[in-house]
C-alpha cells in the first residue's frame, strides 16, 4: 500500500474545520517551521526534491531559492485555477482538507520571507471557494494568519480570489494578469514571476498540491520525505483518472510506480470486453501514449523518457471504442476556445487544426491533409508566449504519429461516403481519358 | 429574451460584426452623482478593493458581486462598478467579456453549465447536453451552456447546476434535476459530488459515515 501523506483519512466529518484539523496535529509542522530559520525551512524543502505539482514540473525549493532577499514586498500565489482536462485533484484538497493548504502556505511563505499571498480558486469551483474562504477566516481568527503569528516575525495577508472561467489564467503569467484585474493574458518571460511578478513584485506561485504537501516535508523532514518516490521525482502525488475507467477518482500514490498499476490496479481499466487504445499520462496537454506504454514508470522522467509528461498528474483513459478523430477533435476545439488569442501561432493554429480535423469528418480531407495538420503543430510549438498552443500541438502531434493509418483510412472512408474517393476520382479520371 | 448567438461548444459568440458608433466618444469614469449604486453592492465591492494593494484588482469579484446582483453584467451593471472602482466602463466589458462566467447579454435566473470536454464526452455528455437542451429549449429561467473541463471527471458526464456540481448524471436525471431546479430545491442530493467520498481505497483508515 502506497504510503499517503495528503489523503490520509481525508473524509473525516469536519475535517475542513480547524478543530478536527488541529485535533490530528494540524499546524504543528508550522510551529516546527518557526523554530526554525527561514533558511533552515528552505534546506528541508531543497533537501525533499519536491517538484511543481501544477504540470511543469519544476523543483519547488529552487523556486523558492529564486526569490531575491531582503525587505521588499513580496507576494505568493497559490494557483487553484485548476483547470486542465481530467484534473480534479486541488479541488479534493481544497474540499475537504483546506487547512493542509493554508498550513504549507503559511510555511512557504515564512521560508521566502513573503508578506501578501492570494489563493487564485477558479470561480467554477464556488462549493470549494467557500469552503476555503470559511477556513482562511477561522485561521485568521485563530492568529495563523495576520500580523506576527504565533509570535514569530511572519505577518502574512490571504485573501481567496476567485476567477471567472478561463483556462489561461492557470498559465502563471495569465494568472498574474487576471489576479491584476485585467483579461487574463500571459507575459513575456523573462522577467519571471520570481523577480517581476504580481505588481511587479517578486512572486512565488506555487500550485495548492505542492503546498499542500509542504506540512508533511516539514513533518517528516526533507530527506526522509525525498526517499520517497524515485531519486528525481520525490514523495507522493495525487492522479485524477478519469475517462473509460471503472472505478475514476483521486488516487495517491508513490511515484515510480508502473503506470498499469494505476490505470488498472486502482481505477479498475477500461469497461469488461473493452482494451485501452491510447490514454493521456498528464492532462489533455500531454502527448498520448498507447497500451504499449502501461509499464512505464508513473514519474516525471520515466513519462518524459517515453516522450510524454506528467502534467497535472490526470489520467485520462480512451478505450477502443472511440475513433482518434473524435478525440483529436474534442481536444483541438477546447485550445481554440480557451486560446487567449495574443500570439498568432496559436490562435490560427488551434482555429485550422479544428478546421482540418472537421473536414475530415466531411469528406473534404485528402491525406495531404495529414501533413499540413503535423506541420501546423510543429510551428506552433516554441512561437507563443505561453504554452497553451504547444498544449494543443503535443497531442495532436503525438496522435497523429501514432494513429496515422487510422486517420488515413477515417479520411478515405469519408471520400467515399461523399463520393470524391480515390475509386470515383480514378473513374472521372479514367472518363477524361486524363492518364 | 434575446437568443445569445453561441459556437457550437457553447461559448458567446464575439460581437466581431457590431459596428462602434464612432461619433460616440468613450465613456468616461461615471460621475458618482449620477449613479445610483445600491448600497449593499457598494460596500461590498469597497471590502474587495481593501483586499488588494491595487484596486483594479477588485475587477473580478466586483463583477460577480454586480451580476449577482442583476442578474448579468448589463450596461448599468458595469457603470456601478466603474462608478465605485473609478475606472471606465470599458475597462470592465473588456474583462468581462474575457471570462467565460461574466454574462455581458441577458441570461435565465438558472444557470446550468453541462461539462462537454474529453473526459465527460467519453463518458456520454455529448447526447446529455442535446437532450438537456431540448428540455430546457422553452424555459427562459434556465440559462443552459455547454462548458469546459469542469474539473469533475470522477462524476462524469456531470453538470454545475447553480454552482453545485452533480453527476454522473443520465438521461433520466435531467427531468427530475429540472424540477428541482424550477422548485428551488437542493438539486439531486444523492449526486452531489460535495458528499462523494474519496475513490482512493487507501485514503481512510476508518469507515466515516456519509456526508
């Protein structure tokens, strides 16, 4: 059994209240962090490995270490925009566990010497907004947040800012923008967000996992907590597996594990008599991986190594019942609609792939098709200021490397049906007397 | 009340077409007297703005708080806002129109988004929504749409009814959801997905009784 730090006995009645929370040790491990140096609180999240549970990835303690020192205002953001197809695993913490994320918040914080934090909640989550909201006010009124807590020299503001419904603002720099008062856009970077972020200011955005993992780091200490998990990608993570599963939901589990335990073991696998035909390892942004791939290892380097990702950590299953096409297409409209429209690559990207993909559909494609479609996504990959076209571009790309026979006789079928397939167009040629 | 014109995967579609009225000069920051803001709205966009070091980062709530209030971001909605912001009108409708959750033309009381993205599609939301829409198709009250990734895959194909997410919802749930919905009930207490229980079998040591 998987060892679990962020569900344990999640659904404990009132477990969203700080009574119960502090009744099982809750905000120990910040009086543990204040008996500590802030640099010393670093050490341990350096010493955990702990990588960004967001989707890219990255080590949390370096971010951290990238804040510049010294007195200026500073701020942390806790990204709770969670909005990555198939992701749903901030929402399970922020429901029924919001004091584990105010607790690593508050940690975070203390460590980076920070003075303003905001929780940006995308605002579809309204249950989990208020939920959160109730108990940022309780730890307020318990002293956990607000001027010198718990004596130490941490004064800290939290507000809950709840978003509006749109993808981008999950992107950092959109984010930014949004929690700004402004349309959601995402920034040239650099300047990153740890020098030039939130008002300018130096910013730390941290997605509500990754902090919500930090009381444990701090309990347990960094090393012992970097001993879980493989060497590069430490502890436990939450996956959300969804799609054609029996059994979908938030799972813990240890990373490094072989994927088919997961898809499998704890979801169940697809409907008796069904087969996997291809699942997406992180998100609908990441490229797809087929049945071949169920040993890979669940972690970030075993998904890069077999040329996908980790992502959000979302599994989402597609059996053999589905056509690629509708896949494909499901996946090109939601970057069209929820592209910001800034940069060229990927709003005509998104905009003709969808194009492309439909004309497939009604018999207007010709496997010259598919080659436009691949190039389309390659120049869109690396040309934008934020990712959401490259989002697009790496499944698609990857669906058509893999199902590109299937494409091609989906495309054939489709001129037959409308009577401009290669058997009528040899016979017009043939009337014409043209070969 | 006028049809929204809307893509086919539900969201508004853009006013591209609308020409500006040129001889018009832009609105300026509205003059307080001469908008009445009513009281409740304006301390509670006052209590957002003190949140923030920058006021103008009130623009979201205050425009949740307005369309709770009117029921959508209507022109006067939007000038009470800029009245007690002080910024422009404009600057409001570019936010609003921006976010998939500001409604900038008239709406139903009843909001209920249907989740049509990959995972909820997998599992049959593409014929739920059809035949939601044809349930609701003379019902002004209830605004349906079609919404992205609702971050509710372990219920789907689901919906967010009011805010409240429900699901996995089938065919034959829409006509008892809907009355619920006109009634002003707790919508499908057995589907809410506030009350579900982790999937993760490891998760709880003990049996906790049900929420």
């Amino acid at each position: 059994m998987t060892e679990h730090l962020l569900f344990v006995d999640i659904d404990e009645p009132g477990l969203n209240t700080l009574a119960v929370y502090e009744r099982r040790g809750g905000y120990s491990a910040l009086r543990r962090a204040f008996s500590m140096a802030p640099e010393a609180v670093l050490d341990e999240l350096l010493a955990s490995g702990v990588r960004g549970r967001g989707g890219a990835g990255f080590a949390m303690g370096k971010k951290v270490s990238f804040l510049p020192k010294g007195g200026m205002d500073k701020y942390l953001v806790c990204n709770a925009d969670e909005s990555e197809p198939g992701t749903f695993k901030d929402r399970e913490i922020m429901q029924k566990n919001p004091h584990m994320l105010i607790e690593g918040l508050i940690i975070a914080a203390y460590a980076a010497g920070i003075t303003r934090s905001f929780i940006y909640i995308r605002g579809e989550y309204a249950q989990q907004a208020d939920i959160l909201e109730a108990a940022v006010e309780e730890a307020r009124r318990a002293g956990y947040i607000g001027e010198r807590i718990l004596g130490s020299d941490l004064s800290l503001s939290l507000w809950v800012h709840r978003g509006a419904g749109a993808y981008i603002c999950g992107e950092e720099t959109g984010l930014l923008d949004s929690l700004e008062g402004k349309r959601g856009n995402p920034r040239l970077k650099p300047p990153f967000p740890a020098n030039q972020g939130l008002y300018q200011g130096p910013t730390l955005i941290n997605n509500v996992e990754t902090l919500a993992t930090v009381p444990s780091i701090l309990r347990l200490g960094g090393e012992a907590y970097a001993k879980l998990g493989t060497e590069t990608s430490t502890g436990t993570k939450l996956v959300s597996v969804s799609g054609h599963v029996q059994r979908p939901g938030n799972y813990e589990i240890e990373l490094g594990i072989p994927s088919r335990e997961i898809i499998y073991g704890l979801a169940g696998g697809p409907p008796p008599g069904r087969s996997i035909k291809c699942w997406f390892p992180g998100g609908s942004s990441s490229p797809v991986l087929t049945a071949d791939d169920l040993d890979v290892g669940y972690d970030f380097d075993s998904m890069a190594k077999a040329g996908s990702m980790l992502g959000s950590g979302a599994i989402i299953v597609v059996d053999d019942s589905t056509p690629i096409l509708d896949v494909a297409l499901k996946v090109a409209k939601f970057y069209r609609h929820e592209s910001c429209g800034k940069c060229t690559p990927c709003r005509e990207g998104t905009n003709w792939t969808v194009k492309m993909l439909e004309r497939i559909g009604t018999g207007e494609a010709t496997p010259m098709d598919i080659e436009i479609m691949a190039s389309v996504q390659e120049h869109i990959i690396g040309n934008c200021l934020c990712v959401l076209g490259d989002a697009m571009a790496m499944p698609i790309g990857s669906m058509i490397a893999k199902f590109r026979g299937e494409f091609e006789a989906t495309i054939e079928a489709a001129r037959e049906r409308y009577g401009l397939g290669v058997a009528a167009t040899n016979g017009v040629l043939a009337a014409q007397g043209a070969h | 009340m006028s049809s929204v014109p809307r893509f086919e995967h539900g969201s508004r579609v853009p006013g591209w077409d609308d020409a500006a009225d040129l001889t018009k000069d832009p609105a300026e920051v509205p003059d307080p007297a001469l908008v009445a803001v009513p009281e409740a709205l304006r301390s509670e966009i006052e209590a957002e703005m003190a949140k923030y070091p920058e006021r103008h980062s009130a623009a979201l709530p205050a425009l949740h708080a307005a369309q709770r209030v009117h029921g959508w971001c209507s022109p006067e909605a939007l000038d009470q806002v800029a009245c007690v912001m002080r910024v422009t009108p404009a600057y409001l409708e570019s936010v609003a129109t921006f976010y998939d959750m500001f409604d900038t033309t008239p709406v139903g009381r009843h909001h209920v988004y249907v989740c049509t993205n990959i995972s909820c599609s997998l599992c049959g939301a593409d014929e739920l929504y059809a035949a939601f829409s044809e349930a609701v198709a003379d019902d002004a009250d209830v605004s349906l749409r079609s919404f992205e990734c609702l971050g509710a895959c372990d219920i789907a194909p689901m919906a967010s009814v009011d805010g409240v997410y429900v699901g996995p919802l089938a065919v034959a749930d829409i006509a008892p959801l809907l009355e619920d919905v006109r009634a002003g009930r707790d919508v499908l207490p057995d589907k809410q997905l506030i009350r579900r229980p982790v999937a993760d079998p490891g998760a709880n040591t003990r049996d906790f009784p049900a929420r």
